[in-house]
C-alpha cells in the first residue's frame, strides 16, 4: 500500500471519529494546555525513547523525566494543578544533552529519600564513532530540585555500551536499588535508519546485559555472570517481578528479533542463594519474538501474575498457570492479539471497576511513519474490547514508552506516551501527548510504600487488597515496564461500589509480610514497614554465654549419671 493510500485510510478514521458514538470521550489531550512541549528526535533509525514519573521534590506529585534522543532531553515539574514546568536548563542533568538518550527509570540509589534518575544512552550526540557507544549516566537527587552527575564516583563510566532498557529491583533485598539494563548491539557497522532483519543478524554482534549490583549505595558492581546471566541478545531491557509468588524478584528480559537470535528469557531468582535460574522453557516463556517492552498484571484476578509482551506483528498475553505450570498465551481468544507494531503497554483499572484494562503504544518503524493509532482494552469479566477511538487514547503519533501516573491526585490513573518526529511526511503532529483520564465513577484506593529495611519507596515489593469476593495484586514498578520507561510507584486499586478495604497486605522485598485491616476507601493510604526487632548487642553475648554454660552443665551432670550407673 502507497504512503498516500495510509493518509487517506488515516483521515477517514480521524473523521469517524469525531462524530457519531465516539463524540463523547473518556480522556482528554491536555498536552497543550499542560504545558509538555515535546518529542523524541531519533538518531538514524528507530531507536528510543522513554519516560519516568517520579517525586523529585517529595511534594506529593509526581514529576516527569522524558528522553529526546539526539535533542534536549526534558524534566517537567509537577505544579500540582495539572500543569508542568520544564526544569532541565538549571537541574544539573543538562549534561545528557551530550548524549543520544533511550530510557530512563527512578529509585533512591543511596536511601537519603530523594529519588534518582538512571539514564541509558547509545552514542554521544557529535560521535563519529561507527560503532555508537556511549556510557550511561546516573543522577543524585540534591534535595532541592538539582542533581548531581554521579555517573563516574560510582563507577558506572567503565561501562560503555549501546543501552536500550533500564530497570531497578532488589535481587537480594538488602534496601538498595540493583539495575538491569539490556544492550542491542556489541558493535554494528552501517545505518541505523536502514535496519533489517538481515542486516542485524548477519550484524552477529548481541551483546550481553548488565546486572549491575548497589554496594550499599557507594557504588555499581556487574555481577551478570556471577549470578548466573550468560546470555547475549539484542536486548530491549528486563522486567523485575514475583512470578512465583515466593517473595523475591525473578526477571523477564525482553528480546528483539528472537525468533533468529536469543528469545525472550524467563529467570527464576535463588534468593537467597546469589543466583538466577533459566526457567524459560520450563514455564515456555522463550518467546520467539520482536519483543519490545512487557506489562504485569493479574488481568483476572486469580492471584498470579500475567505478563503482556508487545511485539512488531501480533502482541502476547501470558497467562500464569501457577507454579511448575507453562504459561499459555490468551491473546487471540481474549481480543488483544491485533496486527500492529507495538511498543509500550501498560496494565491499569482506568475505569475503577476492579479488574485491569490495557493501553498499548503503537507506531511504525521510523522512517516508515506508516500512521498507527493506540490501543486502549477495556477489560470486560476477563475478556478485552478495543476502544481506542471511544476513549479517545488512539493518537497516531509514532508510539514508543508509555506511563501511567495520577497528574492531578484525584485517584485515578492518566496516560503519557513518548511520540518520535516521523522522519519522512506524515499527516498529523507526532509529538508527546498526556491524556487526562476523564471517566471512572467507581470508589478506589492508592497505596504509597515507605521502605524502612526494603527499598525506599517499595519498588521490588507487591501490595495485596481484599474487598468483599474480590482480591487484587499490583507490583512496585521499578522500570523496564511498557517499552523503556517507568510508571508511577504508588499502587492503585479501582474497586468500584464497594464501601471499604477488607485488608492491604503488603509483601516486601525479601518476603516479609505486613497486613491493614479495615481501611477507608478514596485515599491515598501511606504504609511504612515495620522494621524488624534487632535485638541488643549485650543481649545476643548474654544468651550466647548462657547457651554454652548449659551445655557444658548438662554434658557435666551425663557425665556423672553415666559413672554412677557403672559404679552400680
């Protein structure tokens, strides 16, 4: 089909949609009036980018850090009345703008209760490297709306590679951050802008990950090989999650063009054990795929979690069968499995009704620019109905990251999506949109994690509600959600008419349980971990000598008994 044949098809959808029963939308493009002003500049080809909401003031909003690729990459202020404010010139991250950036997550990297910022690069912006490499960088948060490069003082600058993903987790619940981060190319010689299939395999040059350990908050070790990791792809980054409920952090790493080189890998974590276990055949999650980014969520609310990995063709939905159980993709019998070339996706109760729905980001390999509008899966007793034009959530700007966050905190979850400039002629402005979710009625609930032994804000922990029949799980997202990006990390429950909270228990990092009874509904509910008793340095020397004085009395009185009985 002719690029003007695809005009053509979009102006008609862009004309049906504007009348009839799609006139009445359930969200609403405040891009504008919000004052975001911004796109993703590709650098030769399809690469980027991604965006992270996170509380850099600790006002109680969450802000937002979004990658440009080879332009100015921006950090937008949260003025509490759903407008922004670019901050970037004066923020002390405006060295990026030396570097070609892809994604970006969040996490408080050194426990001082300000969040950080990790960036992933794939060049330096005036490189003329024909092999684009280029070190990531990472962020202190200052306390004041100012951050520090830290990128070399924790040793991260030994590390140069062509990085697409990112993510935080806890691989041995400690409270410190540890990051993944998925790299594509080793080298690669020729032009991004021109990738096939057959020009990045016979390439031959995957490259491995990074597992990169936090050393008490001083600094990064990579310990990929020790615990366990030897596989080389062309990776789009991982997911940290709790596939088999046991209380620590497994990892779904995310490949491209797996079909002929590496799969999607599925690893189980040995925690406490320092080592990682391939589980991916075993549960037959080796997806042979183009697998871009991956959402988690329990769609059916049956206890486990599901996994929707998008895909150039036809997208996955992995339905958790239980332990030792292979996971079974339900996509096609469920109506999320559409032809498009999809990237971000995200799980989320928009409508409050007490299950998940789905947004997915779409857009066209650039320079294609074939338009490609977004989906948005209302998700109806476990089965899903596409509604993207009724919603008003199928912009047709050229799709990568997506998030969900609550601009306004007034409980319930909007949409940003990270849009590239189409490199060739394209028929409507592809640029970053923020949706402002406009429609739920229903009662809900969000829940905020102090970490006081686990992670700071939670992330690598799971939040557990139980309303009457209903019981419904979410996950701390620590990054590599959706395609390259962080969603918020305040868990939100829709929970339609129901009147109360039976109980919150939250699972932290490490396994340990703590568990609300009875609480209010429409609120944000702050929880901060119970700290474990430590008990007294004199005490332990106390029982321990204790302990050693009764042993050696009842050894003492054996001893007696047993020559009283000889003598007799």
């Amino acid at each position: 089909m002719k690029l003007s044949q695809y005009f053509i098809s979009f102006y008609f959808f862009c004309f049906i949609s504007h009348y009839g029963i799609w006139a009445q939308t359930a969200f609403t493009d405040i891009t504008e009036q919000s004052g975001i002003d911004h796109y993703f500049q590709v650098y030769e080809g399809t690469f980027g980018g991604g965006a992270v909401a996170f509380d850099i003031n600790n006002d109680g909003f969450e802000d937002l850090f979004l990658t440009s690729g080879t332009k100015e990459d921006a950090l937008y202020l949260n003025n509490g009345d759903g407008t922004f404010k670019n901050i970037y010139d004066h923020s002390g991250i405006d060295v990026t703008k030396n570097y070609v950036t892809q994604g970006a997550v969040s996490a408080d990297v050194n426990r001082d209760g300000w969040r950080d910022l990790f960036v992933t690069t794939i060049n330096t912006t005036d490189s003329t490297n024909v092999i684009p490499r280029a070190i990531n960088l990472l962020f202190l948060n200052n306390g004041d709306m100012t951050f520090r490069d830290v990128t070399t003082e924790y040793k991260l600058d030994q590390f140069n590679s062509f990085s697409t993903g990112p993510s935080f987790g806890d691989v041995n619940a400690d409270g410190y951050p540890d990051l993944y981060i998925g790299n594509y190319f080793l080298e690669f010689e020729g032009t991004l802008g021109v990738l096939k299939d057959a020009t990045i395999v016979s390439a031959n040059q995957t490259a491995k990950g990074y597992l990169l350990l936090n050393k008490k908050g001083k600094y990064f070790e990579n310990i990929y090989e020790d615990y366990g990791l030897n596989h080389r792809g062309f990776g789009f980054g991982a997911l940290f999650t709790d596939f088999d409920n046991d209380g620590d952090q497994d990892l779904l790493v995310n490949h491209d063009f797996g079909y002929k080189a590496v799969p999607n890998l599925l690893y189980e974590n040995s925690y406490p054990r320092k080592s990682f276990k391939d589980q991916s055949k075993a549960y037959a999650m080796d997806l042979k795929e183009n697998a871009m980014g991956s959402a988690v969520g329990d769609y059916n609310n049956d206890g486990l979690l599901d996994y929707y990995v998008t895909n150039i063709k036809f997208n996955l939905l992995m339905e958790n069968q239980g332990i030792g159980q292979p996971f079974v993709d339900r996509a096609k019998e469920l109506g999320t499995s559409i032809f498009m070339i999809s990237w971000g996706a995200n799980f989320a109760d928009f409508d409050h009704d007490g299950d998940l729905d789905l947004y997915v980001s779409n857009g066209d390999l650039n320079p294609n620019c074939t338009p490609m509008g977004n989906f948005f899966f209302e998700n109806d007793n476990a089965k899903f109905i596409e509604k993207g034009r009724a919603t008003g959530t199928n912009d047709y700007g050229v799709g990568r990251g997506s998030i969900v966050f609550d601009i306004e905190n007034d409980g319930d979850l909007d949409i940003l999506v990270v849009n590239q400039k189409a490199v060739q002629e394209y028929p409507t402005a592809s640029v970053t949109r923020l949706l402002r979710n406009d429609k739920p009625q229903g009662n809900w609930l969000k829940v905020a994690l102090k970490g006081v032994q686990a992670e700071t804000n939670g992330i690598g922990s799971r939040v557990e509600v139980v309303s009457g029949k209903t019981k419904m799980i979410r996950e701390i997202d620590g990054g590599g959600s959706s395609h390259l990006s962080q969603n918020t990390v305040v868990a939100h429950f829709g929970l339609d008419n129901a009147k109360k909270v039976d109980s919150v228990i939250v699972t932290w990092g490490g396994g340990k349980k703590q568990i609300l009874l009875d609480q209010n509904i429409n609120q944000l509910l702050v929880i901060t971990e119970v700290e474990d008793e430590k008990i007294p340095y004199w005490y332990a020397i106390f029982a321990a000598l204790l302990f050693i004085l009764l042993i050696a009395f009842y050894r003492r009185h054996k001893r007696k008994s047993v020559k009283t009985v000889n003598q007799g």
